[in-house]
C-alpha cells in the first residue's frame, strides 16, 4: 500500500511558522499534564535512511522539557546486548510514569534489517511480531501511550538525497557503503515495511505513516499526531466517564492524513475499440482459469467496495459475463436482516465463503463494518476500530486455507459522480439506481474518505491486498479487474 | 499440569440431590436471563475418550429450555467440509444472541486429533492456535460468553472404562479401534492437551479443567462454572457502573476448584545419612554444569516461590554453595520501590534477567503480581488476570532466547507452617524471620491457595513448567531442587 500513498504533499514556509508556534506551546503543556497524571509515553521512528529522523525528532523535542525526556539511538545490539533476547535492551529502556522516551530506531529493526539483512527465517520473523505485539500490548495495558512513526520517502527521492549528501565534502562521510547497499535493496526493504505494517498494526499501538518528502509537512504531521494521541489519552484518563459518548478529540487535520485517493489518477482511459477485443480474450480466458481453479481446488474471493455509481454492478457483469455459473456466485450485501443482526457481524460473510474450487464474489462486503457503520454510528468506535483486525483476522485465515484474496475499490472523483447521479435521475429505466440515501452518502463524501483511506491501509496486507481502480473510464476499470484476477490466479497456477 | 491434578474428589450421593436440584433452577433462570440480554452463550467439551461427555452433557441441558439452546456434535470434517478452512465449520454454528450452543467436541480437534494421529507440522499446530484464539476474541469481543471444559481421567481410569465398556455385550460397540489406539497413545495426546490448554486460555475464554472419575462431582463443577460465568456476564451487562470495585459475584465454591496441591505428598522424607552424600555430589556436579552453560552461553533463570517459612533462602544456598560467584545472582524480590513503582511491573525483572551463560536466582519474583497483589488488592482485577498471559509471554520470550526457566513451588502443609513459626519466635537468632505479616498472610491462607492453585494451572507451560516441592522435610527439598536443575541442564546440553 505505501506505493500508493501521495508523496508530493508539501505546506508553504508561511503556513507551517504560524501552525508551529502554536503546535510547540500546546505540546509543551501537554507533557506536563502527561507528567502530573503519571502517563507514560513511547514515541518511536522508524523510516527510510535519509528520511530525516535526525532533523524531525530534534524539531519534536526543543519545545518539550529536557528533565521530562530521553532520546534512545538504537544501533545494531552490541556484545552485552547481544547476550540477551532482543527486546531486553528495549524494555529497560521504557520510561517511567509521566515521562517520554523517543527511540530513533527501535525493537523494529528485527522485522527490517535482520530481516532482510541477516536473511531471517520466516519463523523467527514471525516470532518477532508475536514478541512486538504482546510487548506493546504489556506496555499499553499497563498505560503507556505508544506513537510509532514510519517515515516514507520514495526510492528515488532517497538516491536524490544521498546524491546530494555525497556530493558535499562536509556531509560526505554520512552516507556509509550500508546505506548505499539499502538503497539498491529497497524493493526488499519496501516488502519488509509493508509486512511490519500490517503484522504489528494495532489499536493499542497504531502506525502513522509519515509522507517525508516535505520536512514542514512531516514536521507538522508528526506533532499534530503526538498532540493528538495526547489529548485523547488525557481525556479519556481524566474524565472516564463524562466522555462516553460524547465527541472525543478530533485527531489530526483531515489535511495531514495519509492520502491515497488523492494520488489516484482517474483520468485513464480506454478506447472502445482496444476495449471490445480484449475484453473478449479476458473473459475467454476467465473461464479456462474458472475450470483450472476447480481442478485444483483453489477457493477464491472478490470484494468490490467503490464509491456510489463507480460502476460496481457492469463491472461484475463483465467479469462473470463468460463463466461457469455452477463455479461461482454473486452475493450482493446490503443491511444485515433480522437473523443475521443477532449473530457476529462476520457470522453472515462466513456463512458465504466460497469452497475450494469456487469463486464468491461479494458486492460490497464486511468492509461496510468500517465505512458505513463507523459513519453513521451502527457501532462503536470501539467496534469499528476493532474491526480492521477482525477483517485481516478473516482473510488471513482463507488465504492461509489456499484462498485467493482480491479486493477491488473502484474509485471515481466526484465530479463523475455528479454526473453519474444526474444522469441516473433524467434516464428513466435508470432511475431506480439512485436514492436519497445515495444523495446523503455523498454530502458526507468527506467523512467517507477518511473512513476509506484508512480502510485502504489498515487492510491492505500480502495475503489480501487491495487494487485501487481507476473508474472514471468504466471500460478501463472492467479491463484492469479482469487483468488482476488473471494475472494473479496464472501466477498461483505456476 | 494436569498430571499433578488430584483426581481422587468425589461427591456423596445424598450431597449431590440436595444441591443439583438448586442448580437446575437456577440455570433454567439463568438462560432466560441470557436470552432477554440477547447474550449468545458457547459450551464446550473437549477431554479423554470415556471421560463422561455424553452423559455430562445430558446432565446440562436437561434443565434448560429446549428452545434455546443446540447441541452440536463435531465429528471428523466430511467432505463438504474439508472444502473450507476448518473454522468455517464452526463459524455457521456459532449461537445467535440469547442462545447457547453446545459443543461435544469443537475447533479443537485440530490441535488434539489432527496433531496426533494426523502428525500436522509445528506450524500448522501454531497457526491453528492462533486462528482459534483469534476466533475466540472476537466472538467474545462481539458479547459470547464461552466455556471451555476439557474433561480429564488418568490412563489407568480410562483403561478401566473402557475395558468395563467391552466386557458388556450391550456396549462393545461403543469401543472402537481408534479408542483403544488413542488409548495406547495417551501420553501423546497428553502432551498434546496440555499445550492446547496453555496455548489456547485466555482471559476471554477461559478452560476448565474437570476432574472427572466421579461423576456427581464433575456434574457438580460444570453446573457451577456455567452459571458463575452467565451470573457474572449478566451482571456486567445489567450494571456495569454500579459493580465497578463492589465485590464481583463469587465464581464457583472452591471445594470444586481444581486442586494441585492437595494432591501432594508433603510427608516424603530423606534421611539425613543419605542427604549428605547426595548434596555434595549434586553441589560438585552443579558446579560443573554452571561452566558448562557459560561455555555454551545457555541463560538460566530459577525462580523460588512458596509458602512463608516453607525454606526458600535455605533451599537456595544450598544450590549455590558451591558456584562460581561470577556465574551466578540471587535476586531478593520484595515490594517495588519508588523508582520501581513508576514503571510496569515487569520492568524490574526484565533489568534482572540473566545474559546468555549466566544463572539468576530469584527468591520471590513476577508472580506476586497474582499472588499478594491479587489478595492485597495492590492491582486490579483485569490486571492480575492479564498477568498470566504477560508472564508467559515474558518467559516464553525468555525460552525462545534459549533460557532454561525454572519454577519451584515449595510446599509445606499449614501444621509445618504453624510449628516452624512458633519455632522461630522462641529461637532468638530466628526471631527477626517472623513478622505480624507472616501471621497476618497465614489467616488468608485459604485465598492463598486459589491463587496458587490458579497460578500453577495457568502458567505451567512447557517452555517454563513449575515444579512443586515437597518442603516438609528441607532435605528432601533441597535434593530435589538440585535433581531438577542438573537434570534439565543435562538434558539440554545432550
């Protein structure tokens, strides 16, 4: 998922002084009510070598009070601490009640540099997220507040920079053979991340990803989700009770939140001539897969999520147009009925998994859980936070099984949508397909975007991961599913 | 664990008609309760071949509203259902709010059946472990209530039955091949079972073990666990605020309760011509072994715990009499400092841990966290509960390391205790070992014992078993304790 997020955002020099100075002042105050209620606070970075980890945490610590925290380097374990399991260095190193430890670097360097450094086995990587995980769940259980930052720059933004650093004689030395030699393994090191990502992602010890291309932008992200996470702590520490219910703290600015929509470029666009003949051959070739998948009894599944109208129903159509209808079905989903309200709300999706051999496609799915749910209040954010591990929970086990797992999300921009609605109302035997509910939906398109983002991320994993299609240009959008679900089933095949 | 298990309970006839008939009634209300707070309920029993579950499963729902409640029997998966993940199966049976399911046999069969007789790999059993575990949170998580039985018999018991079972012409059939064959591979399947029970407790789904050569009393147990666990989850839901430090309802009475160590023999003796020797051949042979393990940088971590008086610092010096005191540390665990006090609980155990080669002794440790801080109410309850799986995550992270973790329980019966205090208080130079808060500790030795027998059940694993010490004769403790040590260190050194 990180491929996709938007790099290019950035804050003027202007905006990021005025924001500053008022970020630095509520900070400040915010350690010092952390430290009379006796909080402790974990602020770890990780990141691409030249992201800037240095510079970011010396701009989050000149505001804070120097008695009130300390800053770890975390370097490969030395003798003594190669003598002991790997986190025993990490948890000596835990602050006490109200104060702050930063780690530059962290207990992550297991899942990224030995990793791929040192060619782990995938038993002891595995092993390491379980130890990660049980640590900061110890940690948040016993009160601490944990912030993990990934600082993410792209691979060509990093040679830029250690271009840049080797061609100053003053700066030269920084750049060391290890670093060059992370650079041309980024490909691997990108796998890693995202790995870490989703195996150690967690409502007691989110990720936050930062976009490092913008030293203001990262700058103002980093503080805002510090500030943040703070008040909601404070909050929740000093009023329990008051707060149930009520409004809790905003979090960060909708503007500083990972985008991958934003970098999504709906303009592409198909000609209906290339369109018509490749669309034949896909979905001859669907079939041919459709019966290899029964022989060698491979379940598969396929989400489609989009926004209304983004064309999910055609899409479907073309996909199936050709296929076995005793190897596959369509379960479309809309609210849950009487029975299914009163089981778990994955009891329903359960029950329709496909077995082994055959093809379920959900139009939309258990990802309303949280999109539509969480907006409208269906359930707690206790309920939809939880959700996103339930989910992975869920396909983690199907892919385990020998499933496939593809997730769609076709995405249009709201100007299409406009006119897709418009064009729904004045086209009669179309009519029916547009509601005021589709109208409401699109008023709160902003808190849909959030709620899908984050979705997008928190889900994204190596046994499932999402497709983001382009569908402004439906023909495109029917021609790249049929490519994904081709491409990947020949690869399992081989 | 559980073969330390005292099977011998029973219940008397006339004891049993009395109390079940109150039982039934209150279980009958207990389940429209359920049913009117929409609470769905999960049963299951898993346990030993003969071990009763047909019968005991009678026993329950008989007083229950058949409406309500279904009894699902697992059997191995047929062919529709070897076409999905094995959770599936389970997945569609779970009950819908307000209905209790009931399950003869379960999920668990994977990590029983299939471990065993299918020889699954390492990996499978741990993915099947976590899939379970992760099922069960979120059907707990999502309002279930589970309870989880597992029904045990010693080999001898089950070989009486069965054969008692092919002796009758009427129940021969009832005895298949596959019985006799798990019956010859019952020291398998115990191995087996006791990870299962280590791997799978939790504190959202919880196992019960039932002693199970009597029938009257392993009725009595489950009908006590399954309305402890609804009274309490009722509670919870009808008042959530209200009971917050108010005294919970009060579980199941502890004459039910599994019990270790009454099962124990605390009047084994050595006599003291055979002791001398044998100390100082283990002494010299110990002194042996602690270079060894420097040489080969095994980490050793030997924690005494046990009854006031029960000779845990005597016990300890005559372990290290003869070390290398470079090799070596004892560690005096008593109540946590100021600097301490400020960070988790666990902190200062992780600062104290050995490094690779070295032996730490600790006299007391991180389990007063479930013993005096639980009875003192020093934490609180979800954190004593939440500190059995903190501590074997702790010594699991410890194992993995490549650390031998010891536990020595030392046993002393209550008459012991009493005369060593006595003997203490009229001995001058031992005047200072008793204090008012030995006396005061004694008084609450009956709560003592629940958390003990609690701690020993959930948190002896293979990777950190305990090992109870019979204490009454010192001799013979000290022995033991020395026998423990060199065996396992021999043991891994082959």
């Amino acid at each position: 998922m990180l491929e996709n997020i938007d790099l290019t955002r950035e804050v003027q020099k202007k905006d990021y002084k005025a924001q500053k100075d008022v970020l630095d002042i509520r900070l400040a105050a915010l350690q010092r009510r952390a430290l009379e209620l006796k909080i402790p606070v974990i602020v770890l970075f990780e990141g691409w070598d030249a992201a800037g980890k240095g510079t970011l945490i010396n701009d989050l610590i000149l505001p804070l009070d120097p008695r009130g925290f300390t800053v770890h380097s975390t370097l490969p374990p030395n003798e003594e601490e190669r003598l002991r399991p790997f986190l025993w260095r990490f948890w000596i190193k835990t602050p006490p009640a109200g104060r702050i430890g930063i780690f530059d670097r962290s207990w992550y360097r297991v899942l990224l540099n030995d990793r791929v450094d040192a060619d782990l086995p995938g038993k002891a990587v595995r092993r390491a997220a379980r130890d990660i995980s049980s640590f900061e769940r110890q940690l948040s259980d016993g009160g601490a507040v944990l912030i993990k930052f990934f600082l993410h720059i792209s691979k060509s933004e990093q040679k830029r920079r250690l271009a840049k650093l080797r061609a100053d004689r003053l700066t030269r030395w920084r750049v060391t053979k290890e670093d060059l030699k992370r650079h041309r393994q980024y490909a691997e090191y990108l796998e890693a991340t995202e790995d870490m990502l989703a195996d150690t992602d967690s409502d007691f010890a989110p990720w936050t990803v930062v976009e490092a291309h913008d030293r203001r932008f990262a700058s103002l992200k980093i503080f805002n989700t510090v500030i943040a996470r703070l008040e909601r702590r404070i909050e929740e520490t000093v009023k329990p009770r008051r707060t149930r219910g009520r409004k809790k703290a905003p979090g960060i600015p909708e503007k500083l939140r990972v985008s991958i929509l934003d970098g999504v470029d709906v303009s592409v666009t198909l000609p209906r001539e290339k369109y018509k003949d490749r669309l034949n051959a896909l979905q001859k070739r669907v079939r041919e897969l459709e019966h290899e998948i029964y022989m060698r009894r491979i379940p598969v599944v396929i989400v489609y999520e989009g926004w209304d109208a983004a064309g999910k129903g055609g899409n479907i159509r073309r996909l199936t147009r050709n296929l076995d209808p005793r190897g596959y079905e369509v379960v479309p989903v809309a609210a849950p009925n009487d029975i299914e309200k009163a089981h778990h709300y994955l009891w329903r999706f359960w029950t329709e998994m496909p077995k082994a051999g055959h093809i379920t496609i959900f139009d939309r799915s258990w990802y309303g859980r949280v999109m539509v749910e969480r907006i409208e209040g269906f359930c707690t954010e206790a309920e939809w936070r939880r959700a996103y591990r339930e989910i992975n929970e869920m396909e983690q086990h199907m892919a385990d099984f020998g499933a496939l797992v593809f997730k769609f999300w076709l995405h249009i921009d709201p100007a299409e949508q406009l006119r897709r609605f418009r064009s729904r109302e004045q086209t009669p035997h179309k009519e029916w397909k547009i509601t005021d509910e589709d109208w409401r939906n699109r008023k709160k398109a902003r808190q849909y975007k959030t709620a899908i983002e984050e979705m997008l991320f928190r889900t994204s994993t190596r046994y499932a991961p999402w497709t983001i299609v382009e569908s402004n240009c439906k023909r495109h959008a029917r021609i790249k599913v049929l490519d994904t679900v081709i491409d990947r089933i020949e690869r399992r095949l081989r």
